[in-house]
C-alpha cells in the first residue's frame, strides 16, 4: 500500500506530463535498425541503405574476365553513340602524348648519342620499319596505345624484329589478351601467367574468335596498364566509373529530346475556363469592345459569320463560352534538370582524374582558378607520360639500341651504359604562356632552372636547338663575309624595332645626294681578311 507522500508525487508527476488524444492516432517514426558488430559504422548494415556487394578483396581477381569486357563493351558503345566520353578518350591522349615524346641519349660518347638519335628517328617515322602491320608511325602508336589502355583498361606491345635484324612492335588491345574458353588454364590467370612470387612469366593473346591463343614470354611484351593495388594484374577502363552515369544521361538527352520534338509539332490547344471567370465571350461583345477603342469592324452582318476579318489581316475564329486558344510554350530542358547533369558530368570527369571544367565546360572559371585547374592537369600528364615511359617507351628505345648496334648499322657505343637516356615531353599546356614565360626565364637566369631542363619544358632538345642555333651563326658568318656585310649591318635585319632604326639613320637619297666615285684607298684588299 502507497504512502499518502507517494502517491501525492506520483499525481503530480501524472498532472505535468502531456495528454495524448485518443481522436488523433499517434504518428511515430520507424527507427533504422544497424547491426554488423563494428565500432566503425561504415562497416555495419543499416536499413536506411542498400546492401554493399563486393566479391572478393583479393587482388588478383578483383578485376574478373567478365566485369573486365562487359564495361569495356559498354564503354565503346558510348565512345561510338555520344561525343562526352570520346572527349574524355581523345582528350586525355592528347594531353598526355600531344605530338609525340622523343628519346634523348645521355651517354658519355656525344657522337654515338646523335647516331643512335638519328637511327631512331629515322626508323620510328616510317610505318614499315616501326610496325609489324606497316600502319603506325612512332607517334600515332604512342597516342592510340595511350587511347586504348584508357578505353579498355590496358594494352600490349609485343617486341619483334624485321628480316633485317631491326625493331619491330605489334600492338594489340587488352581485349585480346585473356583464356580461350577451350584452353588449360593451369596457372593463368585473365590471360597472365603468374608464379608463387605473382610474377607475370607470359601472356597469352587469344584470336578474334577467342578459340586459339599464342602464348607471348614476358620478355617480349610490354605491358601498358595502370595499377590500383600491389597485387593486382589486370586493369579496367578509366570510365568503369562512369558507364551508368552516362548511360543516365543519354536516356535524359533522349527523353527531353522527345519531348521539345512533340511539342514542336502542337503549336497551339484551347483551353477552357471556370464559369465563373468567363463574362460571355461572345463575338458581340467583341465587336462592341473593338467599336469603343475605336478599331474597325466589318459593316455586314458578323452574327451570322463564325469568321470575320479585321482590314486585312488574319482571321479570328469564334469559339464557344469559356475556351480560349493558347499557344504551346515548352520550356524543356528545364534548369534543374540541366543542373543535375552538370553533377553527373563533374563526377564523371573528376572520376578519371581531370576536372570536368577542362573536360566539359571551363566557361565558368576565373583566371586564377584556371591557372589551378591546368596546374592539376598538368600533374596528372606527367603522370601519365611518366608511366608511359616506365612501362613502355624506355624498353623500346633499349630494344632499337640493341637491335641496331647488333645488325652493324650502329656503331658500338663507348660508354658502357649505353642504354642511358631521357625522353622529351611535348610542351606544357598553359593559358597563360607570356607569364609563365618570364617565371621559367627569370629561373633560368637565377640558375634555379638549367637550359636543358628550359628546352625540355618546351618539349625541345636543348642540344639539338642549341646545335642548330650555332651552325646558324656559322653560316651567317660565312655569308656575310661572302658580302662584305659587318655585325652592326645584320644586326639591323634582327633588331624588331627596325623601323625606328631606319628613321634615325634613313638611307641616302640618290636624287639629293651627289655621287661620288670611291676612294682607291677604301677599297679592301682581297688578300686581307674581310672583318
């Protein structure tokens, strides 16, 4: 039994707390339920979100044969059908090979730097003598291999030699590397043979009907691809990312596009008016209300005519009580939706590295975010040209190097390093080239930056252009002495104020200037030196 104190309290605790009414059901919200076991709650499942599905975390087979062509399946359909994602392909190559990267040997026999140069060169830009198929030249195969590991996740360039004893390549997509479905696939792995070590000992490249296969040493192929983890052997498209987001946007362009094309063919629909908000609407009272403003009116009987005309204008049709005839306004595609694409497209370009500006629309941007935007990029080519270089271009100059000293028609290079080089980028993107300009040459002259490093931010060889430059002068020289022609006469030709020159020390005029003959003594022997 309570106490009197008790249940005095326990009446007033009741009296304070609020009263629900038995009229108005009790609205509550269902709680989200989380379980997993974790203090980390991205590692627990929640009913307020989709279950997370991801099939393995080992490296290896991350990356499976289906996932791996079905998204590069997807991923030329949209290259093929829509203009963003070959932008993103064809934009990005661009970037990073732009026209071309060339080698520079660094080996301490000058000579046998500018023959092994030479012999490259000449060798590289002709198809016949750089391409198994006689197709591509060096740079139009450095740019479509660069477009192909990004479209298809990676590529192969498979090392041969001519009858000659030259350097050759092949060159083959990541889809054609892989297991026939009729093959052993004891030890391969996606096309890749590995060993206790994951060590890729040979690739296998499958034939367009993907029934027979020809199995390549690693010693022989190199291997573009661009890793995402320590173990990881395969590589998928850069726009795996992507695919649904476009996809998405190509179903939005093409029901908008449907829409502006079917209201394009309604220009005009009645419609029809509450009673309430009519006052008649009679063909009468119209031409009363045009009688009072003064307009002209049809002087026969308009009661009788469902059609009048006003002078000689269009005609006016009647219509009944209530109805009016508007004309179709469409205002497809409306700004949010606009909007909502841009989003897709900034996680689409952002998801490949590049900022959707660069890749989409750079419109919006002010000058010093565009100097972030192509600094950002800039990152991301060298990036790009690095492991280009790393995974191909140093093994091919190394294979022609050999090759030719091997056939004689290279001398053999002194410098036991022989292989040593460097490969010349094209010339850095820049929005802002006459500022850049003078940081690199202030640089330069504070001795921050050497002349080498200036010339290959150009994409120029610093001893190439400064040999030119040279042999220049020497032929100036020796044509100016053919002349008789001094420095200060030349130096007018070079000089680009040149007109001010020519005004303060204006040439004789043959009609005010008397002729003379010339002194014998002013004459230059010819068997003294011609300065």
């Amino acid at each position: 039994m309570k106490s009197k104190a008790t249940a005095s309290r326990a009446s007033r605790r009741s009296s304070r707390s609020p009263k629900v009414s038995t009229d108005t059901p009790l609205q509550t919200s269902a709680k989200a339920m989380s379980w997993g076991g974790s203090g980390y709650q991205g590692a627990n499942f929640s009913t307020n979100r989709g279950y997370i599905y991801w099939p393995t975390l080992d490296p290896r087979r991350e990356i499976d044969t289906y996932s791996r062509l079905e998204i590069a399946r997807r991923v030329h359909f949209l290259c093929a059908n829509t203009g963003f994602p070959k932008r993103i392909i064809e934009g990005l190559a661009n970037l990073i090979v732009g026209t071309g990267l060339s080698p520079q040997a660094t080996t301490k026999d000058k000579k046998w730097n500018q023959l092994a140069q030479d012999s490259y060169w000449s060798r590289s830009h002709s198809a016949s003598t750089y391409d198994v198929s006689a197709r591509l030249t060096g740079v139009q195969a450095q740019r479509l291999m660069v477009k192909t590991r990004l479209r298809d996740g990676d590529a192969a360039v498979v090392l041969s030699s001519s009858q000659s004893g030259g350097a050759l390549r092949g060159f083959y997509s990541g889809i054609q590397v892989g297991n026939p479905s009729n093959a052993n696939n004891d030890g391969w792995i996606d096309g890749l043979k590995t060993d206790s070590l994951n060590r890729i000992s040979a690739y296998r490249l499958m034939d367009a009907n993907g029934e027979k296969s020809t199995d390549i040493p690693a010693e022989s192929m190199c291997w573009l691809v661009r890793y995402d983890s320590p173990g990881q052997l395969r590589s998928i498209s850069i726009l795996a990312h992507a695919v649904n987001k476009m996809v998405d946007i190509t179903e939005i362009g093409t029901a908008t596009t449907q829409g502006i094309k079917t209201a394009a063919q309604v220009g005009y629909y009645i419609a029809s008016q509450a009673a309430a908000n009519t006052s008649g609407g009679s063909m009468l009272q119209a031409i009363k209300q045009a009688k009072q403003a003064g307009l002209p009116v049809p002087s026969n009987d308009v009661t009788a005519q469902k059609i009048f005309q006003v002078g000689s204008g269009g005609e006016i049709m009647e219509l009944p009580v209530g109805r009016e005839i508007k004309t179709l306004l469409d205002t497809r595609p409306h700004p949010n939706t606009m909007e909502f694409i841009d989003y897709l497209i900034r996680d689409i370009s952002w998801g490949t590295g590049i900022s959707s500006d660069l890749l989409w629309n750079i419109y919006k941007l002010g000058g010093a975010n565009t100097r972030f935007v192509m600094a950002d990029a800039q990152t991301y080519v060298q990036t790009e040209q690095q492991d280009l270089v790393d995974t191909w271009l140093a093994r091919d100059w190394v294979y022609h190097c050999a090759k030719e000293m091997k056939a004689g028609r290279l001398p053999r290079c002194s410098d036991p390093s022989w292989w040593l080089h460097n490969w010349v980028t094209p010339e850095r993107i820049t929005v802002d080239f006459g500022r850049d300009g003078q940081v690199i040459l202030k640089k330069w002259a504070s001795m921050l930056l050497s002349t080498e490093r200036v010339f290959q931010m150009a994409g120029q060889d610093a001893r190439e252009e400064l040999s030119k430059e040279m042999d220049l002068t020497v032929w100036i020289k020796e044509e100016m002495a053919a002349r008789k022609l001094t420095p200060v006469d030349f130096q007018i030709f070079r000089n680009s104020n040149i007109t001010q020159m020519l005004a303060q020390n204006p040439p004789p005029d043959p009609e005010t200037t008397p002729a003379t003959k010339p002194n014998p003594t002013d004459t230059p022997n010819p068997e003294e030196p011609t300065p």
